[in-house]
C-alpha cells in the first residue's frame, strides 16, 4: 500500500473491496465505546484532493469502526459489485453485519445438455442473491438463502440479534427469475435454526428502503404505500404516516422518515402523531439537486440523526443534526455515510478506552 500520508494527503476513511486501500484518519465520529457501520454506495464518485489539487476517483464499500480501529469488510468469495447497492444493518452487540448481495452461481451457470449439443464450456454466468451475515470477530461471511439475482433488499435486525427482516424476490417454477417469474417477499431469517418465515400480505414492500425493528422487538417499521408497522406473530398491519426509510429512536417513542422522495427527513410518534420536521435538505441546499439518501441513523442516545445529502451529480455529504437544537452539521468531504450505531456495553471496552477481550475485533 502507497504511504498516502507520507505525500501529504490526508484521506478520508476508503476502501475498496477487491483491491483493499484505506486512509489511516479515524472515522469523524469513532469513539472508544461504540461500533459504527459506514461506507459509501458501489458506484460513487469519491474524490479526494491534496494539497497540490491532485484528485483521485475511488469506488468504496463498508467499513467498520470498533475500539481497536477502522478496518474495511472484505466482500465473501466470488462477490462482484455489479452496481447492486442495498443498505446493511449492523447487528445489537455490534458484532456482525447483514447484507445482502448477489454471488455467482456455479450450478446454473453450467448449460442445459438439452438446449446445446456439448456441454465442454459452461454458459453465460448466472446470478443469485443472499443474505449474508458477516462476523467481525472471525472476518467471515456466512450465506443464507437462494434468491433472484439483485432480489434481496434492505435489511435489520431483530433487538436480540438472533433474526433478521428483510425483503426478497423468490424463485418460482422459473428457477432463472426470468422477468414475471419472481415475486416479492417480506422474510424474517431465524440465525439460529437457519429458517425463513414469511410475512402474509407483506409483497408491497419497497425492497431497498430501509427497515426498522422497534426496540421492544413487538413490531416492523417498513415502507409500503406508506409507512406502515407490522405487528410480529399477529402480522397485522397498522399505516402509520406517509413517508419512506423508517427508522426506530433508541427508546422507541419516535419513528424518522424521509418525505417527498428523499427532500426531507422528519420524525413522528410510532401512531403517527406530533410530526415533526427535521432536515429540509432541498430548501437547506438553496433548492438546488440535492436530496436524502442511505437511510437515517440515530445516535445511541437518541439526541442526533445522521443522514447522507446527495446531489443528482453523485456527489455525498455527510450530516447531523442535533434534534434539540436543530443544528446541522457538515461533516468533512469524504465522510463515508453511517449505517449503523452501536453502544459498547462498559464491559467491552477497557478502562484506557482500548478495545478489551469482550469488544469486537478487527
């Protein structure tokens, strides 16, 4: 790896799955007792700029902020970026992440002996998608599932950690997903049996919004029409407010939600009441073409949101806006967008502030 500080250039935290290159700085709001899931969306322009006004193009992925540093999350083998984005979750204890991704797959990359004369060569490579879990204590991946290539959504976990909700395309009759032969699901994957549960009358739900579990672990926030909460075991559902990207307070009593297609984040009670706007990111931005995106995440004290700006050029800014003042706060070019927040318990971290035995590694 080139010693970037050694030329003077100060990068912001980078990486890039297949060909790992990243800044040395610590993630703008690491601290000793939290893990943070942060990235940037396959496909960004990121660009980075020294004091000579040289700038460098990057395509970045996940990176993960624990007590003993940053470090970027390797993809599993064989994953390719393809321009499939989805938000992951970071679980409870802040030891694994969900995501969910395509993978390339072997078995019905081989050809049809009944469609072609030899079989010697396999065909065109095909695609499926799965939930993938990865440990950040053992650097692992485990998969689950067998869905559609680029079918399986936004995903989060249960409070407990031991499941996790999210949304996919499942295969029918028509094992490829030819296009009309898959059809959407609401699933909830049991980590410990490895077993899917699906949600009844639950296919509206837009696959790559974000997905929250209340604190309580009693109920879903998801995105139909509109905001609606799902009651887990009953499975009624309750529409709660119109708006996109639910996502849960710490304690529970708010829901934020962006409206308006991303130009506006606002908070409400989970019945809906006492809405409240947060961030006008269209009006803030002098009504030019920015907007919100990558989902909204609240501090573990529930007192700041964050939340990404991107303009129709590609270009992200990270923010947070203190929800007792309503103070807005620019991150530094280069921030990489947060995923997740996770408060260390006191026995994970070490009385110098150092990552102990119980905290996750890197």
């Amino acid at each position: 790896m080139r010693n970037w500080l050694s030329m003077g250039v100060q990068l912001a935290l980078l990486m890039v799955l297949n060909n790992v290159a990243y800044g040395q700085n610590e993630h703008p709001v690491a601290a000793p007792d939290s893990v943070i899931l942060s990235g940037y969306e396959y496909g960004d322009r990121i660009f980075f700029t020294t004091p000579t006004g040289t700038s460098w193009e990057y395509s970045a992925g996940l990176l993960a902020t624990t007590p003993a540093g940053t470090f970027p999350v390797q993809g599993p083998p064989g994953f390719t970026i393809r321009g499939y984005f989805v938000l992951p979750a970071l679980a409870p204890a802040g030891d694994r992440i969900a995501w969910g991704f395509s993978l390339p797959d072997p078995d019905r990359t081989k050809c049809d002996p009944s469609t072609v004369v030899a079989c010697a060569l396999p065909g065109p490579t095909q695609y499926k998608s799965v939930m993938g879990v990865y440990s950040l204590r053992d650097k692992t991946w485990k998969t689950y599932g067998d869905f559609c290539d680029r079918g399986v959504g936004s995903e989060a976990f249960s409070p407990d950690g031991t499941k996790i909700a999210f949304s996919a395309s499942m295969r029918t009759q028509n094992s490829k997903c030819d296009v009309g032969s898959n059809t959407r699901a609401l699933l909830i994957l049991d980590l410990v049996t490895g077993q899917f549960t699906r949600v009844p009358n639950a296919t509206s739900v837009v696959e790559k919004a974000q997905i929250s579990w209340s604190p309580d672990g009693r109920h879903l926030a998801v995105q139909m029409d509109q905001i609606t909460l799902i009651e887990i075991g009953s499975w009624a559902q309750t529409v709660i407010i119109k708006g996109e990207n639910p996502s849960w307070s710490p304690k529970g009593d708010w829901i934020a939600y962006d409206v308006g297609a991303g130009m506006a984040c606002m908070i409400a009670h989970p019945d809906g009441t006492d809405a409240k706007l947060i961030l006008d990111a269209f009006a803030r931005r002098g009504w030019s073409n920015w907007g919100l995106d990558m989902g909204t995440v609240w501090s573990p004290d529930g007192k700041t949101l964050w939340l990404s700006e991107q303009a129709d050029t590609g270009k992200m800014e990270v923010v947070s806006v203190d929800l007792a003042t309503g103070k807005v706060k620019k991150m530094p070019k280069g921030t990489p967008s947060i995923f997740g927040w996770v408060l260390l318990p006191v026995s994970a971290v070490a009385t110098d502030g150092r990552r102990s035995d119980n905290a996750p590694e890197r």
